[in-house]
C-alpha cells in the first residue's frame, strides 16, 4: 500500500556520460523504496532508469562506519560486538520491583501510570527481561526473554 515517506536530500554524486550510469545520494525515512525512486526519475527524464547496486549507508542509527564483516567475528571476540536492543531502539526503558518481576516473568501485566505508542523494555537488576506495551493503566508483556 501507498505511504508517505519523507527525503530530505537527493544528490548527484557522480555521473558518467558515456555509459549514461548515475550514482545517487539519497536520504529518506524508512519504508521508502529506492528502485521506485530511479524508476521514477528516469520517467520524468524520458530515458528510463534501472538500478543496478544499492549501498545503505545509514539505516535506523546504524552507520556503515561502525560495521563489522562477519569472518571477523568469531566465538572468541563476539560479546565485543553485540549491541544492546535498548541502545538501537527509540523506546522507553523502566525498572521493575522484586514483586513486579514474579508478576512480568509469567507473562502478567502490572499496572502503571505510563502511556506510550513505543514498545517499553522492562528492566530488573539492570538486565533487560520483557518486551511490552501499556494499555488502560497496564503494562502489558509482549515478550518475555527470561
């Protein structure tokens, strides 16, 4: 289904004539689609346009830059490399009591005065151990990861 998607910034980055062969800096919000995007302006320019490579070089704050090929992980050095969820993902973190945690760890909500349209990961001594949502006054567990 159709979308609105938001780009803030369309550059030419290179252009070689004699293969009529473009290379595009884009900068979109999620969902949007970059074939239809060259698709599109090789429409508006009358030449058709295909796109032949795709480089994401920002996706959800994660940055090329900071990337890591797979062979260089290995058993030894892969903790070096794991990213907690609540660092990648906008969302609100809360601590729980003792007496929640017997209630989350089963699956069972708690009541709570927080609202919010984002997930909410749930923490206990420091550890994360629930995915949820809050719905009329409760805290409501999604996912459970203990």
């Amino acid at each position: 289904p159709e979308r609105t998607i938001f780009i803030s910034k369309i550059e030419l980055v290179e252009f070689n004539e004699e293969e009529q062969c473009a290379k595009i800096l884009i900068d979109c919000s999620k969902g949007t689609y970059i074939r239809s995007i060259v698709s599109d302006l090789g429409e508006m320019l009358n030449s058709g346009g295909v796109m032949t490579n795709l480089k994401r070089i920002n996706s959800s704050g994660f940055k090329i830059e900071n990337s890591i090929l797979p062979d260089k992980i290995n058993t030894d050095n892969v903790n070096a490399y794991l990213i907690s969820p609540n660092e990648v993902i906008d969302s609100l973190t809360i601590e729980i009591t003792e007496k929640e945690f017997r209630r989350i760890r089963f699956g069972n909500s708690i009541p709570t005065d927080i609202t919010s349209e984002k997930p909410i990961f749930i923490k206990y001594e420091d550890e994360i151990i629930a995915l949820a949502k809050t719905d009329k006054g409760l805290l409501i567990p999604q996912k459970v990861f203990i």
